[in-house]
C-alpha cells in the first residue's frame, strides 16, 4: 500500500504529488492540513517526528524528505524514468535539485510566510496560538511561526531571499540555455523538484519574474504548467489553487476556519 500525506498542491507537497503523477502509480492522497495544525497531531507525529508533511507511507514504511521521496519513488516505481540515462545529467538533475532544496525553497518559503501567512497567523486568537505552538516539535517551526505572527521578518532578509531567487533563476537561465529541461534534454527530478518553487515566485516576486528578466524560465515553466500530471496534482486542491494561483490561507484568514 502506497499513502501520501500531503497539504495543498504546492511547495514539497506538490513535489511527490507530480511524480507520482509522472509515474502513473496509484496511491491513497492523505490531505493534512496545516492551516488547522493536523500535522502536529498525535497521530500525525507518531508517523514523523518533525510534524512536516510530506511524508511517504510504502507497506508501512515511512519516507520522509521531499526530494528523497522521489529518489525512493524513482528507485521502486523506475517504468516511465525521471532520472536521466546520462551520467553526467544525473548529477546535474541532482546538483539542481540541491539548490532547490537549499536556497530557492527557503528564500520562496521566506516570502510566503511573510506574505501570505502573516494575515492568518494574526487572526488565531492568542491563547489559542500559544496552545497550537507548545504542540509544535522543532524549535526552528515555533520560531517561524512567532515570527510570521509579529510580521517580524526584517528588510535585509526579505531582500537577501529575493538576491537568492535571482541567483537561482540565473543558474536556470544557464542551464536552459543549452537544453529544454534543466538537467539536460529529459524531463527529470531536477524540473519537478524545482517546479513549485519557481511557481511561487510567480507570486511572490511578481516585480522580478517576466520575459525580460527570465526569458527561457518562463517558457520552460509555461511547458510544466502543461504536463498532465501537474494539471491532475493541482486538480486535488481544496481551493481550487492553480499556476500563479494560491489561496488557501487568504480564505482561511477570511472565515476563520
């Protein structure tokens, strides 16, 4: 039996969501929503620790890491192959993926908490906020929270976020000047590990992402938006969310639910 526990068809959800997709591999979609703080559950934790989704469950085994899920997936499911054939592609597919990881993920993530989950943040009652946040198992997860809360993240490191995302852009403006897909001339775990990443810049960094600035990006991110498995991942949200198109904290903050 093959379960994803996963939010919103986007950032590392929508990571496993889409290659699973790819794979055409059937599996049970477990939706935990952490606007309502499900993954800090008892249950939830006794499956990760780190109360972070997503998470992988294969005949019980729990997987956990985003872009190792895929490598997992890859591994046991290889019919319809996302890691290129080519040595030298394979470890491009994996140093792209290592700047995902490492610094559009947490540069995109700044922004969105600042952005978009400061309102919701806000408006949980006080007590109650304190309440959720003892339940809350890493240290650094409180802290955001705490922060987003304030509206506390400063000017310098709202820009050094946004001097990450263009540092990230140029190095795939370089990569796909030479070919179609970012680690070479297949479509591999480096697009789909990068994907909703850069779809929240779409969103986040509107005054940065164009044709001008990310030429090749931008048509390179216009034929992922296309491929049937991402078009069936955002198909499982809760909020009719879309490329360029997020709203469940906004209609969260808005009802109070």
């Amino acid at each position: 039996m093959l379960e994803l526990y996963h939010y919103e068809p986007y950032a590392n959800s929508m990571k496993n969501l889409v290659c699973l997709k790819e794979k055409g591999v059937d599996f049970v979609s477990r939706y935990v929503d952490i606007l309502k703080f499900e993954q800090h559950e008892p249950w939830f934790v006794a499956l990760n620790p780190n109360g972070q989704v997503p998470i992988l469950v294969h005949d019980g085994k729990v997987i956990t890491e985003s872009s190792v899920i895929n490598e997992y997936i890859e591994d046991v499911f290889p019919d319809v192959p996302l890691r290129p054939a080519d040595p030298y592609e394979r470890h491009r597919m994996r140093v792209i993926s290592k700047w995902s990881d490492e610094i559009l993920m947490p540069s995109v993530s700044m922004l969105g908490w600042h952005f978009r989950f400061h309102p919701f943040a806000k408006s949980i009652e006080e007590q109650e906020f304190q309440r959720r946040m003892e339940r809350v198992p890493l240290h650094e997860i409180r802290q955001k929270w705490e922060t987003t809360r304030r509206g506390a993240f400063t000017q310098e490191q709202l820009d050094e976020s946004r001097r990450k995302i263009r540092w990230m852009i140029a190095r795939m403006e370089e990569a796909l000047r030479h070919s179609k897909w970012l680690a070479g001339h297949s479509y591999s775990l480096a697009d789909i590990n990068t994907y909703p990443h850069v779809e929240g810049v779409t969103r986040l960094y509107k005054e940065f992402w164009n044709d001008k600035t990310a030429p090749r990006s931008t048509e390179w991110l216009a034929r992922v938006n296309e491929r049937p498995a991402v078009k069936a991942a955002f198909a499982l949200s809760r909020f009719s969310n879309a490329p360029g198109r997020a709203l469940d904290a906004d209609k969260t903050a808005r009802t109070g639910t």
